[in-house]
C-alpha cells in the first residue's frame, strides 16, 4: 500500500533497500550491475539535459566520464546493462540509447550517497538506521494496538463478571 503522499525520502529508503538486494544478489557475479550503477550514480552530477537519451556514443567518448576506463571495454556488456536499467524501469529506451527516468535518477543520488566519494559513512549509516527506525515504529505501533486489544477484552471480560 502507497502513501497517498509520496515523500521522497521514503522513495529513497526504498530504493535504498532495493540498492542492498541487488547488490547482494550480484555479488561477484554480475559486471553488468557494476556498469548499471556507474551510469546512474553518473546521473546525479553530470546529466543535465534530463530529456537528452544517453548513448552508446556519449559513453564511449573520451571527454564524457560516464564509464571508469576499466569498464569501457566490453560492448556487449554495456548493452546488457542498458537493457536491464530499461527493465528495472529506472531508463526507458534501447540498449542503444537510453533515457533515464525519475527513479532512475533518485536511485543514482542513492547510489552516490551511499558508494560515492566523501560521506559515503554518513550517509549510509542515515539509511541504515532510518530503515530500522520505520521497521522499530511499525513493530511497537503493532505491538501497542494488540496490548490495548488485550486490555480492552480484560476490561470488558470484567465488566460481563462484575
């Protein structure tokens, strides 16, 4: 169930949550999701022309820094991981060119936020800790209705003995 109003933060905890799954998921075994999250975590700093597809020709140029040098080099893993940011809905377009959607661009402040350079920590641990802050509340906010529900019924129970 959505919130009726949707926060960002909140869409960013859950990207976030879905940051940690993929990344679990394809520990040392899927490139493609390393080049995936290079191009959106490139997204949040230097994609300016938000409605500009991002090509095959721009990643490869040597003035563009989309790619790291070591990931360049295979052209059909770049393609791969083109198609698979169009099947998580974070692109829209082709293994050609692609154009980076909403949550595409939040998941790359995601990204950056928690595997950029700088206050990686710091912003990590934000997420971290919120996340099981919510989860925290929403066990206690369980916890309560079901303590008062007891108590009700004892209440009433001596209510009918009485």
């Amino acid at each position: 169930m959505e919130l009726p109003i949707q926060l960002k933060f909140f869409k960013k905890l859950e990207l976030y949550q879905e940051l940690k799954s993929q990344n679990k998921k394809a520990f040392n075994r899927d490139e493609a999701w390393l080049i995936e999250k290079e191009i959106l975590k490139w997204t949040r700093w230097n994609h300016h022309h938000l409605n500009t597809p991002l090509t095959n020709e721009y990643i490869f140029s040597p003035l563009n820094k989309v790619l790291p040098q070591n990931l360049r080099n295979n052209l059909d893993l770049i393609h791969v991981a083109m198609r698979n940011l169009v099947a998580r809905k974070y692109a829209t377009g082709s293994h050609a060119s692609i154009t980076i959607t909403a949550e595409g661009l939040l998941m790359g402040e995601v990204i950056d936020d928690v595997e950029g350079t700088g206050t990686k920590n710091y912003l990590e641990n934000k997420y971290f800790l919120f996340y099981y802050f919510i989860w925290t509340i929403a066990i206690l906010g369980g916890l309560t209705i079901i303590i008062n529900f007891i108590h009700s019924l004892h209440f009433l129970l001596w209510l009918s003995l009485s």
